[in-house]
C-alpha cells in the first residue's frame, strides 16, 4: 500500500485532485493534503509520504523550493509538479530534483492516474533493487552458530562496525549518490534503526554528516588549491554549483566566494 500528499493553496482544486485518483486500483490507502509548502514540509516530515503532488505557485512559497526540501530529506519519494504555467525554469528545477513529471493544468483523471502508476513502478523497482541488494549481502556470510546465538549487544556492536565502513566510504568516495534506504539495506537494518545507529555512531543523521563532509572538504580544497569553485564543487558530489552554494551558505553562513575571501584577508593579515 502507498500514501500520497497533495499540495495545493486552491482548495477546490486539492479536492479535485484527491477525488480523481484511483486509490482502490492504484493501492493508494493514506491520502494527506496540504494548503501551503509550510503545512506540506509539516505533513511530509510526519507522514513520509511514498508519492507527492505539488502545485508550483503558491502566494508567497515556490513548490520547487518544496521539491528540494524533500529530495534533501528523501530522495527515493516519487514528486510530481502540477503547474498553470509552462514555464521552462520551473520545469528544470523540478527536473534536477528528480520529479517523476511536470504536469500543466488542467489534468485529466486518466493523466493523473497514469503519472501516478509511474511512480508505483518507479517506487517497487527501488524496493526489488533493495531485495537484491539485501540477498547478495546476506549470500556473503558465512553460517556460524556463534554468530546466530549472538546476544543485542554483539549485534549493535556489528552494526556500528557496518557504519564505520560506511562513513569510511562517504569520506573516500563522496561523489556516489547515496540514499538512506540502500545504506540501510547494506547494514540490513530499518531506515529508521539505521539512522538511530548512524547518529549514535556519527553525531549526525546519514544525510546531514555527508553534508557535512563534504562542505569540510570543500573549505580544506578552497584553502589549499586554485581549483575554480565549479570544479570543487563536482570533486565533493555537487554537480549543481547553485545547489552547492545553497548548502555551502547553510553550514558555514558564508558563500564559497565569500568563504574564500575571508581566508585571504587572514593570510594577508598573519
């Protein structure tokens, strides 16, 4: 079974949309809606929905701002923008977070559901990669009686070995494009007890230490190398340089131009 989070400040037009989808056939059995990108970010961060229908123009909130939000959080939920306007900017940035479709209004029932078909097929292909990857794992170990009788703490203290692995990973290779659900799935763990571990083991969530890593390592290669900003960007796993920016202004309040200047005016003044 699947959820789904329509978001749309026109109220009539959310109910429109949640009265054409074909929720018996599609298996759809959670249905939430939100009036603004504020209560969509509330409902989303509560509900995890699997698939989300966004509107792009809100009065005072852009629905790709949304779309980044959620790719940041959950990469793997399956969006779709719903837009009066056929402007190509909009369609791009939904593109670059990986929407599944940017569908202009009016939408029939048939589109509607179809797009939403797609995302099912998107979502269990995840779900069967994530299988494989969990039965190729488990083809790796070695039956051991000991092992099997091991007792919650030698289990944790073998799953916190997984994510020492991990981390070690991240930090060698950090342009690989990493989800939460495969990382767990390497560990055969939940999402959520994944995460417990990671942030016991790391101090952070997955997502927020590889940004982390990543922002540090471009602070150390902005101080220690001519390498033009594009190019350090792409070298720590941004092959946006807009979006990097974005994140680099979140985790150190200054722009990599702006970072950079303040290291010259220090070695000039030392």
């Amino acid at each position: 079974m699947y959820s789904i989070l329509v978001a749309d400040d026109e109220r009539w037009i959310r109910k429109g949309i949640i009265k054409m989808i074909d929720a018996k056939k599609l298996e759809i059995n959670e249905i939430y809606e939100a009036d603004s990108i504020t209560a969509a970010l509330r409902q989303f961060e509560l509900h995890k929905p699997d698939i989300i229908l966004s509107d792009v123009i809100f009065p005072t909130e852009n629905g790709c701002d949304f779309c980044e939000q959620v790719f940041s959080i959950k990469p793997e939920t399956r969006i779709v923008m719903i837009s009066a306007f056929d402007n190509f900017e909009f369609a791009r940035r939904s593109i670059k977070y990986q929407a599944v479709d940017y569908l202009l209004k009016p939408v029939s029932k048939e589109q509607l559901n179809q797009v939403i078909y797609q995302c099912i097929e998107q979502i269990k292909n995840r779900q069967m990669k994530e299988k494989y990857i969990i039965s190729q794992f488990s083809k790796t170990e070695v039956p051991n009686p000991q092992k099997q009788n091991k007792n919650p703490d030698e289990t944790e203290k073998t799953s916190e070995e997984q994510i020492e692995n991990i981390i070690k990973r991240m930090k060698s290779n950090m342009t690989e494009k990493y989800t939460l659900s495969e990382l767990a799935a390497e560990c055969c763990l939940s999402e959520v007890y994944f995460s417990s571990l990671f942030k016991k083991v790391s101090g952070m969530s997955p997502m927020n230490y590889l940004i982390h890593i990543r922002i540090e390592k471009a602070c150390e290669l902005i101080c220690s190398t001519n390498w033009r900003m594009v190019k350090i960007a792409k070298h720590v796993g941004y092959a946006d340089y807009q979006y990097f920016t974005k994140v680099f202004k979140k985790e150190t309040g200054k722009t990599p131009g702006e970072y950079k200047e303040t290291i010259r005016k220090e070695f000039e003044d030392d």
